[in-house]
C-alpha cells in the first residue's frame, strides 16, 4: 500500500503504481483515481482537518514518553509553477516561480533521534509588497514570512518537554520574547551580532557587550572529534537563481565549546512586535579549532533557555542542534520520495489536503528508512513503525500468506 505513493532506495513499486508525475502517472487504476479526487474534494477533507487528525496522535504519543522532544522548525518551497489553474500562489525562488512556503514543525525523539510526526504544517503565500514599505508597515503586516517562526509554534503545548530547535532564520528578538515566554525550550541558531548583557544579574549593573564578539573570547569547555562529509556549496541570486559553489571535503574536524549567561538586548528600532526588556539565556559557540586549508571553518554561535553550567550540558544541546539534518531530510522525502509537487489540481481546495496526505506518507517513509539502518532492525517489527494492515499487504504479496512478524529489515 505504502509503495502507491512513491519509492525509496532500492524498493520496486507496485505494477499499478508509480512515484513519478502527475496523479494520473501514480494512480493508474482509473477508478482509483477518480476515488482519489472525490475524496480530496470532499468539503470535509482539508489541508487543516488531515494535519490535525495526525497532530493529536502525535501529542497522545509524547505524552507517554519520558525523553525529551525536538520540534524541528524550518521552512522548505513546493513549486507549483505549471499548474496554470492556480490563479492566487504565492513568488518563491527568485520571483519568477509561483508556489507555497512550507513551514514544518516535526517532531523527534531527542535520545534516539528518530521521527515521531508532524505537529504544523504552513502553506503560505507569499505576496508583493510594496517597494517603499516602511518598518512601520512591514511589522504590522500578518503576511510577514519572520511571523512563519511563530505560526509553526502555534499548536504546541507550553511543556518543558519540548525543545523547539530553529535555523538562523529564526534570530528576531519577537520569536526570541515569544519563545522566552512559551514554557519551553528552545535552541535558536544565532545570525546577527547582537548587542547582550553579560551575566543574569541586575540589567542596571551588567556590563554591555555584542554577541559574538564576547562568545569568541570565552574559554574552552570541551573538545571532541566531528565527522563532517561532503557537501556541494549552493548560493542563490535573484538574477541567476540556485547556483552550485565549491564542494566541501569530508573530514574529522577537531571542535571545541564554550558557554556562558547573556541577556539579549532588544533592538533599537523595532522590526517586529515585542517588548523592550533584556532576555535572560545562554549562549553557546561551537567552532572548528584547525579547518584544513582552503575549507571554511564550522562555527556556529546557538541561543537557548536550557541552563548551561557544565561542557556534558553545552555538548547535549549541540547534539540537539546537529538533529536539524532530520528536516532536510524529511523535506527531500517530501519532494523526492513523494513527488509531492507533481499532482495536478484545478482548486487549491484539492491540493492543499493531497500536500498534508503526502507529508504524512513521507514522515512514514522517512521512519522506515531510518530505522532500516540502526542495528536492531532485524529484530524490531515492522508493526512498530507501520500499521499491520500494510505488512499484511506486502507480505502477503511477496509470500502468499500473511507474515506479522516481518521486522523493520523484511519489510523494507
């Protein structure tokens, strides 16, 4: 059942079935097709109704655990440039393609690093604004893609259990104050240099300084060895679009890690809506100690709400962010896996509840194919991961007779 909606690594897909094209490649059974658009269709079946069905799962299921959750946030675009008949898209790329911003929540196992589902997703539109926009106008319109950051978090219950981990995109002193007050963690990778407060003492008292100024004079915490791998450079113009730099060699790189308490300086003019008091946190700086010649050093400077005294308590958070990869991950099985920017539809009240379904199917994709790869795949059962209605399916297929006990590895 799984294989009607695409492939992954070496699995064939049912005869009837193929991942590539448009709805009519995938769904050759013309009375399956046709089930399928009346269904998309139906008044009850909306992008928002098929997300929160599977986010109440998702919330039932962490509150059974005891390790902490990583909500992964990042954005990724789904070019529906082609599709004539959708008349009200949005820009993406470089202004000349036409599509939604997706804004993805996922969320994942903190300790074992695998998926557990999608808590938000957000189709937006982007809009043309206009060219002498002040700051004044900007920070009041609800269109602004820096209020996609807060909008991903709006589903998430306040819970210390949670760990919202965010890209540099993130780094605006609003989704700062915002997640400062929701009652839980955060781990936001810092872009600007901002102006800080040293210590969590009396802001009257503390000495002023800028961000990554102060975090490159801290001492050294700690050391470890990090396998990096190889990865083609991408920079992006308006005028030429997408364009593939250098390639960075794999390598061991020798990292270091220092920490210390701040209070983040709210801006002088403000660019979002948000109050004008210091933020207690902390800031972590990882960096490469001896980049190779010729490579560009790793650094990254993150901001967080989780008490840091100890380097076991600055590397656990590195950890934490090194999971981001998860999300590229997870938007390639989208796109790749899914195919999911190939369906075509006359309305976006079809479309947006196939792009839910089909990211649901990816998170599903996704966990098999992870936890084919740990060593206990051979062991777990496949049940674990999917519904036993799909082993019995494919089982039944590749054995003629149905097989419950597949573990993760037969199944894949």
């Amino acid at each position: 059942m799984l294989a009607r909606f695409g492939k992954i690594d070496n699995i064939d897909t049912c005869d009837t079935f193929t991942h590539e094209g448009s709805l009519p490649q995938k769904i050759r059974n013309p009375k399956d097709l046709r089930a399928f658009y009346r269904l998309m269709n139906s008044k009850d079946v909306t992008h928002e109704a098929i997300l929160r069905a599977h986010r109440e799962g998702v919330l039932k299921s962490i509150e059974q655990m005891d390790s902490p959750v990583l909500v992964l946030h990042d954005a990724t675009e789904l070019d529906f440039t082609n599709h004539h008949s959708l008349e009200d898209l949005g820009q993406i790329g470089n202004g000349h393609h036409r599509g939604y911003i997706a804004q993805n929540s996922l969320a994942v196992d903190a300790n074992r690093r695998e998926v557990i589902g999608l808590l938000q997703q957000v189709l937006h539109h982007r809009i043309r604004v206009p060219k002498k926009e002040g700051t004044a106008k900007k920070r009041e319109r609800e269109s602004r893609e820096s209020r996609l950051w807060i909008t991903g978090t709006e589903p998430l219950p306040a819970s210390w259990q949670l760990i919202d981990v965010c890209d540099q995109g993130a780094d605006t002193f609003e989704f700062l104050e915002h997640e400062f007050k929701s009652k839980r963690r955060f781990l936001i990778r810092a872009s600007h240099n901002r102006a800080i407060l040293l210590g969590h003492g009396d802001a009257a008292t503390c000495e002023s300084s800028q961000l990554r100024d102060f975090a490159r004079k801290l001492p050294v915490a700690g050391t470890w060895t990090l396998r990096v791998t190889s990865k083609v450079e991408t920079s992006t113009s308006k005028k030429k679009g997408t364009q593939k730099g250098k390639k960075r060699k794999a390598r061991d790189a020798n990292m270091a890690v220092a920490f210390a308490s701040v209070q983040i300086k709210a801006p002088h003019q403000k660019r979002g809506s948000h109050g004008n008091e210091p933020l207690p946190m902390w800031v972590v700086r990882v960096w490469e100690v001896d980049p190779p010649q010729g490579e560009e050093r790793l650094e990254w400077f993150l901001l967080t709400n989780e008490p840091i005294e100890t380097f076991e308590d600055a590397y656990r958070v590195v950890g934490w962010y090194e999971c981001r990869w998860i999300v590229e991950e997870y938007h390639k099985g989208m796109k790749t896996g899914c195919q999911i920017e190939s369906p075509q539809f006359t309305t976006e009240s079809g479309l947006k509840p196939t792009i839910a379904l089909l990211s649901i199917v990816a998170l599903t994709l996704l966990k098999m194919r992870d936890a084919s790869r740990r060593t206990d795949a051979k062991t777990r059962k496949a049940t674990e991961f999917i519904s036993a209605a799909y082993v019995t399916v494919l089982s039944g297929w590749r054995h003629s007779k149905e097989r419950l006990d597949w573990s993760v590895y037969d199944f894949m």
